[in-house]
C-alpha cells in the first residue's frame, strides 16, 4: 500500500504478476447443479460410478436366451429343438429359470434369465409355427456368453467415470445420466464486477449531449468475460470522481457473501483518470501494477482489495478489449478451469498488407480475416469502427519494425 | 403418408434430403432482445449506424485547441505564447469561442472549441506559471486538424456497421452499445423437444429395478442441441406404445403457438420400436427415410408433421449421439444459423491404432484423443463407458476395411 512510484514493466513481467495474482487470491470453489442444467460446466471433482453398468447380464442381440450347450453341434441342416417357456422384453424380467431342452426368447438390451448363458440370435432361429408346445429350432451352435454383455463388463461400481477438470459436453453428461445422478459438483464460475468510468459517459437510450458519448465497455467487457467462463455483473457507470468511485468499489467489496471476485474497471480518456483509480485502490488495497509497455494500453493497472483482484482498463474501447484480451482473459479462463476451449482461438495465418510497428513497446494490432488472410486494421485506436471489422487480434514484438506481406502470423481470434 | 416401404438409402442421399428437410420446413424467425443478453446470438437483419461517430470533433489528444496558424514557425527556441481561455474535460464542452491569439485547454475525447482547428499536445506547451493571464508556450508548429477526429469520421450515420448473420461476440455487442442501442434484432433460435421412449427406461432418481436402466438420452440429446444452437425442451420419458406416443408427440404438435420446430425421439433398444415411431409418423404426417446405410444408426427415422420436422434416433446413447452429429447438428447449425461455429471442430490428427471396418456400410466410430493421436473406442456400442472416452468420432467410408496406424483422420470433436 501507500504511494510509492511503480515502474512501467514489461509484458512478461505483467503476466507473470498477473497469473500469480489470480492464482494465489482467487479460492476454487465447488457448487452442486442439477445434471440437466451443466452443459458446458467443468466438474470440480474426479466422479465415481454408483452402479455397476450393465446393472445385470443383458442380452446384446434379439433372440434366444439358452443354455449354450443345447445348441451345441446344431446347424441348419441339424436344428436343435428348444422349447420356448417365456417372453422378455427390455424393460421387464422372466421369474422362470431355463432347464435343458428350453429356452427364453428375449429382446435386446433384456436381462438375461437364470439358467440360460447364451443367446441365439433370431436370425439363426425358426418358429415353428404348427408345434402346439412352442417349439424353437435352433440352427446354429453357440458359445458361453454368446452376445451377453456381463454386469459390470461396462463400468464397474466406484471407477472414475469423470475425472475433475472435465468439460461436461453432451456425452459427458450422457455419462452422468447413465448413473441416474440427478446433481453434480462443478466449478462455481469466478464473478467479475463491470465498472466503466468517465463524465463523457453515457447510458445506452439517454439523449445525447455535446461532448458525451455512449458507454461501450461495459457491454463489450461483458461479452467478454462471459467467454472467459466468468459471471459478469455490470455495476454501471462512474464519473471521474474519487469519492464516486470509490464508493462504488466499497460497495462491491463489502458485498454480502462477497460475491465478486474480481472487479474490472474501465477508465476514462482523461490523462487523470487513471490516477482516480490508483489512489482509491492505494487506499483501500494495493496496486501491484500501474504501467505495461504495450500498445495500446499503457495506463493499466493491477491491484488487490482483499481477497479481491482489481484491474483498471483503458477507456478506449479497442484498448480495453485487447489488454482484456491479453492479460485478463487466459487467467479468468484459468480460475474457472475453461482454458482448454481457448485452444481453438489460435491460427496461422498469411498476413495480407505490410505493417510497420513502433520499436520499444509490444504492439497488439486489431485483424480482419478474409478468406484466411490476414489485413490489419490501421484506424487509430479511438475508432469504433475498428470493432465491426475486428475478427482477432496480432502481436508484434517490440524489436520488430516491419511485418511484410506473406509473413505467417498468429492470430487469436474474439 | 401411407405405409409405403422405404428403402434403405446411402449417407449421402440421405443428408441431402434431411437438409432440404430443413431448409423447406423451418421458417427463420426473428426476435427483439436487449443488446445486454445478446452474447452469441446472431444478428437477422443488416444493421445501419444511427449516428455520427465521432458525434462531434473530437480531441484525439490532451493538449491545448487552437487556430493552427498561431503555431506556425513555433519551436522550443521561439515558442508562441496564446492566452488560454478555458478548460474543457472529457464529458463537458466549451461554450467560447477562440480567437487569434487565444487557446483552450482540452482533454482527449473533448469536443473542438468553435474556432479551434487543431491541437498541440501538451507535451508540446509549457504553462508559464508566473503570467497573471494564463499564458501558455506553444513549443511546436502544428498543421490544421491536427489531432483531431472529424465528427463521422469514424461511422457515418446510415452505414451499415453489422451485417445480417453477424455472431455477436464481445466486440460486435461493443459496436452496438457505441450506437447507444437498447435492442437488436436476432434469430430466433430452432426449439427442439425431446423425447426418450423405452419401457426399460428410468428417470433420474427414480428406483433400480431389474431390466431398467436410466434415460441417458434425454440429458446427451439436450446438451447437443445446445451445442447446435437450438433450445432443447425436454419432454420425458414414454412408453413402448403405440397411444402413448401418438398422444405425446400430437400434445408436442399442438402446442400454443406451436412453439416446437424439431421433435427428436430416441427409441427403445427393442427391435420394435422403431416400428411404433414409424407408424404414428405415417398417421400424422409423413415419413421420408426409415433406415440409413451407416453403422451405427441403420433405424433412423426422419419425417415431417405439418411444419415440425420429426427424427427417430437409435436408443442406443453411443448410435444416438453418432447419429445426430451427422444428420441432424449441421441441419439444426444451418437454420440457427451458428454454422460457423462448427468450423473450430475438425482436425486431422494421427490414427495410433489400426481399425477394421465392416465394407459396405459407411461407418462412424467414437475415439478418444490423447497427446495429438486418435485412439478408436472398440468396445460394442451399447456400452456407456465409450462415451466417458470419447472426444471425437470419425468417419470410415464405405468402401475402406483397414485404417492403419500413422493414417490421419479427420476427427470431429464433440
């Protein structure tokens, strides 16, 4: 705490600052949901089986429960013949118990009766039609447990069924019903608290007035958090006001049951701004970073309010959403353990038009993408229009002065 | 309708008339939400700008506005001294008028003084503290619109700045929230019911008996149809019979404002309830393909009653899921418009173990993906364990009976 100079630091160093910073003040916390309603959760426990599968020896094909040694030596040419003594459908059971000479027909996925160890497939069977007895012929030989899926021969009673950290997808979660679960222990998803901050600010439907504008980031950060895998409460808009904001702040850090567990605030564009933020966050917490060498997004800042991550973006839309992006993004996805959906936001791709890059300072550019080339969006960051293009984002070293034409790059898409 | 005989027909057959199934039978609908809940959704309408952006000349700068010519030949050597005649902040605006010799005071995303035509950045000025007027240094020559953002220069009013089909992820919704928009219009998204049939079938929680087991398809259907982008309803378990399913689906088809547009069943595993689906189809409405030639899955059912599209699954979990990834997820993806999602879901990755396919029947099979290498699932397809495996399936042509090892595969990952 207190108002000792920070250094601008490096991206890295930014990171590394960041990650330790969510790994260390956010608790991994478990809530229990209802199985129908955790499509896409991420299960917070290595899940068990509570029942054997199949929970009895069931019968894989339609056909003829037997003893398998009846139909021993039969062939078309030397039907055996079995007297058939039941019917069993799925879904229900024979009380009757085979003796040599009988058989049980059977449908799949029925279990089997007692006495019998195998099944003859209807197609190797003949009804015969005439026998007032119910007479089956049997027209091929058999082995023990002859399309039988034994009970427990799936998923036995206590095996790990889901390990922790799974994804629960439409077959994850087939899985769970398999086990008749009707709740599971899952992940709670990290709540992020939306501030945006500025006079200028205005909310969406209020009349315009000389010099106000309307607030972007509070449903742009939305957005975004919600693809991290984060809860975003949007908190409304601040003026450039320390005791506004900090007021705000307050609030959301004495909330009941302290629901939020990080708080993103996005400033102003006035240079002072900046300052507010850092002062209320010197006050009542401690900032760990107040300056990145990036472009854009210098200004930001990373602090601590208890057991609460604090993290001030830009007010400029396209900034906000790149520092968002880079350094925001991967450690939310991390604290709610979805980072392995971001695998599939990385290309390859050709770069279409030559970019020249500031020496000094990382560079994040806005991309669009067409036809699988890359043509970077070279409005200056205030423009808005940026965003209706942007499809991803670039990176550019800071030792790096030219991109050319052709040259594969990275990019990650939104 | 009738009972004419159906033939069994090829995969390729058969997507194209589920697909023409589809695209005939759905009529895309739009509705109105707020921007705020808009995440995902997908616009159905191009959208125009409805103002200026910027709405006014805007300071891309902190500095100082003035009439540029009052700069000229300024330099540190020989500053200008201009007389400062108001602040103006972000949010505010200035009510004067600046003459020759006069500047004001801007902070970035201020709007432009009325006879300012550019700004010096403050980097450029130096305040000379002791002057009783507020003179100010002007240590550089600037150019006119110096620093400045004409009004419309971003986004003129009119132009279009979403076009229809637009996915609206973070930074489309910030485009939308810059216009100060309450609302948009989307695609509605496709409703699909879902109903699992089975006298063996138990709901979640409810007592072990012997031959049930529990509904796995009703929870692995609806976390698909998410994944595709409709909204699943689901609509329990029923009976093996003719009456009761009959009732189920007419209740499903007379829905208020008939707000279903797919019905999926999953049948039984008994050999007759295909039959029953069949028959109720071909009572009520129409029925275009009974039996596809792919393994798993041959008993697929598709049809039509009025303007709701009717599929029959296997009840088999691991044929039900195959099945709908191939013949239903691209159709359901194409009227919900998400298609593109699915883009992210393809990889050719590495066979690690050789497979041996049945010729004649295309077939599909479950594999699980570790370290970049595609392990087949080869257990029988009724076992529920395969689906705890399963990241992916493949598909094997008709015509192909070995996969060898170090073959690449195009995985598609659920």
């Amino acid at each position: 705490m207190g108002n000792e100079f920070l250094k601008i630091i490096e991206v890295e160093e930014a990171k590394k600052i960041i990650k330790n910073l969510f790994k260390e003040t956010y608790k991994l916390k478990s809530e229990n949901i209802p199985v129908e309603d955790a499509y896409n959760r991420i299960v917070s426990e290595d899940i068990l089986s509570t029942i054997d599968l199949p929970m009895f020896d069931k019968a894989l094909k339609d056909g003829y429960a037997i003893k398998s040694e009846d139909s021993f030596e039969a062939s078309e040419e030397n039907p055996k013949i079995l007297n058939c003594v039941d019917m069993v459908e799925a879904g229900s059971f024979s009380k009757k118990t085979i003796k040599t000479g009988e058989c049980i027909e059977i449908s799949t996925g029925a279990p089997i009766p007692n006495g019998a160890d195998a099944i003859v497939m209807v197609e190797y069977s003949e009804k015969l039609e005439k026998s007032p007895t119910k007479d089956i012929a049997i027209l091929k030989s058999v082995p023990p447990t002859e399309d039988i899926a034994k009970k427990a021969s799936d998923i036995k009673k206590g095996k790990i069924i889901l390990r922790k950290g799974t994804i629960l997808n439409s077959v994850k979660i087939g899985i769970l019903s398999a086990q008749g679960k009707y709740d599971v222990n899952v992940f709670k998803k990290p709540i992020v608290s939306i501030i945006s901050t500025g006079d200028e600010l205005l909310d969406k439907d209020e009349k315009i007035e000389l010099g106000k504008i309307y607030d972007v980031n509070t449903n742009l950060i939305k957005g975004a958090v919600l693809a991290s895998g984060g809860i975003p409460l949007t908190k409304g808009i601040v003026k450039d006001d320390y005791n506004e904001l900090k007021m705000k702040i307050m609030e959301i850090k004495n909330e009941d049951n302290g629901s939020s567990d990080v708080i993103i605030c996005s400033g102003g564009t006035s240079a002072g701004v900046g300052d507010i933020l850092k002062n209320v966050v010197d006050e009542i917490g401690e900032v760990l970073i107040h300056g990145i060498s990036v472009k854009p997004g210098k200004p930001t800042l990373v602090g601590k309010i208890k057991d609460k991550i604090i993290i001030g973006l830009p007010g400029n839309p396209v900034s906000a959403i790149i520092i968002y992006s880079i350094f925001i993004d991967p450690y939310l996805r991390l604290i709610s353990k979805s980072s392995e959906k971001r695998n599939n936001k990385r290309r390859n791709l050709e770069l279409a038009k030559r970019i020249h890059s500031a020496k000094g300072r990382m560079e994040y550019l806005l991309v669009q993408i067409k036809d699988d080339k890359v043509y970077p969006i070279l409005k200056d960051s205030g423009a808005i229009a940026s965003l209706s293009y942007a499809d991803a984002y670039i990176k550019i070293s800071k030792s790096i002065e030219i991109v050319d034409v052709g040259e594969i790059v990275e990019v990650i898409l939104f």
